[in-house]
C-alpha cells in the first residue's frame, strides 16, 4: 500500500485524519469517521504553475486519561483476562501491564494502541476545560459575573456540543 492509498479501505487518500485516536491517511468516504488534520494539495491544472499548499489544520490537544490504570484493569477483568493472559495476546509483559493498572507506568504509544484496540477502550482524551483546576475554574466564573454584573447561571458554564449524525 502506498502512501497515498486509505489505511483504512485502500482508495486514494485525500489526506491525514484522526480515526479513534489514531493518525490514518484517508479517502474522502472513510474521512467522516475522524477528524481532518491536513489534506493533500490538489494536482494543478496543466498549464499552470505549482500548486497551492493547504494550510494544516491544528491538532486537537490529546492527554492520557486521569483514571487510565483504573480504565484498563476493569477492561481486562470484563472480558475475563488475567495479566499474563492479556500480555500473551497483546504481545506485552505482564509485569507492564500491571504497573499500568497501577499507574506507575505510562504506556508507550505503540502499548497503548495495541491495549486500546484489543481492549476497545480509549485511554487518550482530548484535553477540555472540565479538566482544568478548581483555581482556573474559579478565575473563569468571576470573569463571567464581570460581564453585565450578572449572576453566573448553568447556561454560562455549560458547553453544548452539537453531535453530527
């Protein structure tokens, strides 16, 4: 498979995206299932001088999850697996597994990957504003009584996401 053929069926791949948490060059059909990071530059007409670059688009900021020890031991217990076991299956000792479990270890990404597609469960997430400090938090709200000098509503500290069907 070439370069510039989609991980994910084959086609020609119109670009990078983020699918599951994993970076995949993707055809126009299988881009839906992520999220754009940059797209090749189209082919110029003949005739005409080079083609004009796309401008990437900036990355969402990912981080390992708080609870990511906690995340993969119930995964593990759920689908009836003891250490060795899983390590045997995902080609990862047993003794990295548990101090991930105990978070005294954090995966490498080429672990993670493999634990995240065989467990299906996602230990990266994208950074967001509730996992911010309570001091940020606090600094926020008082930005928003500033405002109008009205009280801080729920409204005010709800984000509301629009999820595409």
């Amino acid at each position: 498979m070439r370069e510039t053929d989609c991980d994910i069926c084959g086609r020609p791949a119109i670009g990078e995206a983020f699918v599951e948490g994993a970076r995949v060059w993707v055809c126009m059909r299988c881009s839906q299932h992520g999220r754009m990071i940059t797209r090749k530059p189209a082919p110029a007409p003949k005739g005409m001088g080079t083609a004009i670059r796309a401008k990437p688009v900036a990355a969402p900021e990912l981080e390992l999850a708080e609870n990511y020890g906690t995340l993969l031991k119930k995964a593990r217990e759920g689908k009836g697996l003891n250490l060795e076991q899983l390590g045997q299956q995902v080609g990862i000792r047993a003794q990295e597994i548990q101090r991930m479990e105990e978070q005294k270890l954090k995966p490498p990404e080429k672990d993670r990957i493999k634990l995240e597609s065989f467990l299906k469960i996602r230990l990266i997430v994208q950074a967001s504003e509730a996992e911010k400090k309570p001091e940020d938090l606090a600094k926020t709200l008082e930005g928003m009584r500033g405002r109008g000098g009205n009280a801080v509503t729920l409204a005010d500290m709800v984000e509301i996401k629009i999820k595409k069907s």
